[in-house]
C-alpha cells in the first residue's frame, strides 16, 4: 500500500467531536503494547543487572537494531500482529539489556534512584495513558507542532549548552524535556 494514496479528511481536523469506540479500542492496544515494552526493558536491565547472563555491548546494540529491522519488514496484517508484539518485545528486552551499563554506574552511586526512577516512569505513564484513554474530546489535536517545536528548542539549547557547560541551563534542559516527554503521551489521542 502507498502512503500517498490514502484519503485524508481534512474536516476531520477542525472537529471535536466524540472519539469514537474503535479509536478507543486503538489507544487501548497502543498503550497496552507500550506498557509491556516498559516491562520487558525493565526485565533486560535486570539480566544484565542480577544475573549477568547476557551483557549489554555490541551483541544488545545488534539484537536491538535487527528486531527493529526485522518489524519493520515484517507487515501489517491481522495475521502477522502476535508476531509483531513478539518482536517488539524482543526489541524492547535488547533495549533493557543495553541500559545495563548505564544502571551499573547508577548503582555505585546511589541503588535507590533505579526504584525512583522506575516508580516514577510508571505513575507518570499510568497518569496520562488514563487522560488519555478516559479525555472524550480531541482537543489535544494540535499538540503536535508545539510538542515538535519544543524538541527541537531543547536539541538546540543541548548543542549551544556544549560549548557553555551551564548547570543551570542543563537543569532547565532536564526539566523541560520531561515536561514535553510526559505531554508527549496525550498526543496519540488525536488520530486524523
């Protein structure tokens, strides 16, 4: 199938009108799916962590970049959807695994700020999956320009803060990006 050769309402834009029960459905299974990729990394991040079975390195960066290459050739079918969650789930845990090295340093400095962090993704994911499957109206619908314009502001302000090394500035830079992160999580509710 083309891309180019869907049918785009434009009208659709300028409504605000109920979401419907099958866009409900959607989000659902979108959500769901983002919720077992964060729990599949969590669990690659405990192999490399606990059992130090598989180690993160050149083998996790390969298994990750194949899984993704391998769904995106694989197509999209209701046969083939089982398939794909597997796979995803696969890129996910090469993805855990590759954080592995990051936690390990976490973990010499402070073993607490892995189970901050953790908690804290998850009632942040959980608080804004529920606004958006529960919002009746799509009037999150622009969103998108601003939420591209602020990444793009934040990747200019981490390239200029490079050569300045401003604390203050990366602090901003910080808090900033997890503001735009956690609104990034409404905008899958404003399907055209």
């Amino acid at each position: 199938m083309n891309v180019f050769d869907r049918n785009i309402d434009f009208d659709a834009l300028f409504k605000f009108s109920q979401i419907s029960r099958s866009t409900q459905q959607h989000l659902k299974k979108v959500y769901s799916c983002l919720a077992v990729c964060m729990f599949v990394a969590a669990a690659g991040s405990y192999v490399h962590v606990v059992t130090r079975v598989f180690q993160a390195g050149i083998l996790s960066m390969l298994g990750s970049l194949g899984m993704i290459g391998w769904l995106a050739m694989t197509p999209h079918a209701p046969q083939t959807e089982q398939k794909r969650l597997a796979i995803l789930a696969g890129f996910a845990f090469f993805t855990g695994v590759g954080l592995g090295p990051s936690l390990d340093f976490v973990i010499a400095i402070n073993p607490s700020i892995i189970v901050t962090a953790f908690l804290g993704t998850s009632i942040i994911f959980l608080c804004f999956t529920m606004s958006a499957l529960y919002a009746q109206r799509r009037s999150y619908l622009f969103l998108g320009g601003t939420l591209m314009s602020g990444l793009s502001i934040l990747m200019l302000v981490s390239l200029v803060n490079i050569f300045i090394g401003s604390v203050m500035i990366f602090k901003a830079h910080m808090y900033l990006g997890l503001a735009i992160m956690c609104v990034t999580l409404l905008w899958p509710l404003c399907p055209l």
